[in-house]
C-alpha cells in the first residue's frame, strides 16, 4: 500500500506525539521532528508529502522554516499554531503555507484539511509542464494554444496577463497567492504587471467564467489574496 507521508514538526513532545499516533491511525506514514534541524536531516532522507508545523519551535521559528522550505518544494505545509492574530495567519500564508490551523484544535478537522490538501496536490505530482490542459467545472485551460475553451464548446479569448494569471492559479489548485506572489510568478521582460492589474485581471477572468456574482472558482482571501477553488478534471 502507497502510504502518504506527513512530518510532525513540535517542540512539544506530548502534543507531537499525540498528532502522530492520530494521523498513523489515519493510516498515514508519519515522522516526527522537534526543531528545524531535525525536519531539515528527515527531508533529505525521506520522501514526505505534508509538514504540520509548529510556529514557535527553538531555534529556528517556523515562519522562517516555511520561507526557506517554500523556496525549494512544493511540498505541502500546515502551520499550526497557538497565535489568534490574523496578522499570523496572514503572514504564514504569505510566506507559502497552504494552511494554518489555530491551537487547540479539532483533530478530525485536522485531518479533513490535510486530507484536502494531498488530494488537491497529489494531481500534482506529475511536472506541470507536461500537461497540456486543465479542465474545472466544464471548462478548458488549453496550455500550448493559450487559450480558454467554455463548458459548450466556444473559445474565450484571453489576454497575455489573463492566461498568465490564470495558469499560476490553475496550478497550484487550493493555494493562497498573494498579490506579491502572483505578480512574482507572472512576471517577465514582455510582461511587468503590478497590484492593481492583477485584481483587473481577476475581475476580467471572473466576468468571462461566469463567475462574478458569488465566485466558485476564483475566490478572494480577504487580506491575503487569491485562490483557486475549483476541483481538476485531469
């Protein structure tokens, strides 16, 4: 059986132990881990799938840890931590977390969310550059034409900056982008776009999915940024 892999990152030893042994009887493969140390020696020897990581870790905190892990994997990464303030949460998702959970928990809700997000980035397992399509609630992201196709068959035309900003989101399904982050992906020597062209482009992708009036698919995170909601076809 092709157990997925989570990595429990706590200082706490009782708290790390009993997340451990509730995802193990999740039937999940989990290693554990006390400080970012000790996660960095397990990622270079173990193939993981998820981290669930503790903010305040000695050492090395775990806003820095997501940084630098954000930087080179994709990697999933659940903050999870006894902070309350949005502005936390928001700067964890900033810095490249999918989620962040607030202590104490649910550990049922835990697990739906892990659940969630492995299931949206195993699709994306395989490199994003050998596909050449992106279906989601009937309609069609052609990769090599560039351009969207409707759930009847019609072909909506696209802008340079459209098709670059919806691609990034359509890849990354489930994750939070900030504006920086967007304008960071999309950006190129043909194409320098800033804060307020990424929110038009939003509006413009919207209004040609059909998705205005109470979005499905492309949703705002308020005081964050964007993300991608709608389930992959392929």
């Amino acid at each position: 059986m092709n157990y997925q892999s989570v990595l429990v990152v706590e200082d706490d030893s009782v708290a790390r132990v009993l997340l451990a042994t509730y995802f193990e009887k999740a039937g999940f493969q989990v290693f554990e881990a006390e400080n970012g140390q000790q996660m960095w020696k397990l990622l270079e020897s173990t193939k993981l799938d998820l981290v669930l990581l503790d903010i305040n870790l000695p050492g090395e905190d775990g806003f820095s840890l997501t940084r630098a892990l954000r930087m080179q994997s994709d990697i999933g990464i659940i903050l999870v931590s006894a902070r309350k303030e949005d502005v936390d949460r928001i700067v964890g998702l900033e810095l490249g977390a999918d989620d962040y959970v607030i202590k104490p928990f649910n550990e049922r809700e835990l697990l739906y969310r892990a659940k969630n997000l492995l299931r949206r980035t195993s699709k994306l397992k395989d490199n994003n550059e050998a596909v050449t399509c992106y279906e989601f609630n009937g309609w069609t992201l052609e990769v090599e034409r560039r351009r969207l196709v409707s759930p009847d068959g019609q072909y909506t035309s696209l802008t340079n900056g459209e098709y670059l900003l919806l691609a990034v989101l359509v890849r990354r399904p489930g994750r939070i982008f900030t504006r920086d982050q967007l304008l960071e992906a999309m950006s190129s020597r043909e194409w320098m776009p800033n804060d307020r062209s990424i929110d038009v482009m939003i509006n413009r992708l919207r209004r040609k999915l059909d998705d205005t009036s109470n979005p499905r698919m492309l949703v705002t995170v308020h005081g964050v940024g964007y993300q991608f909601v709608a389930d992959l076809n392929n």
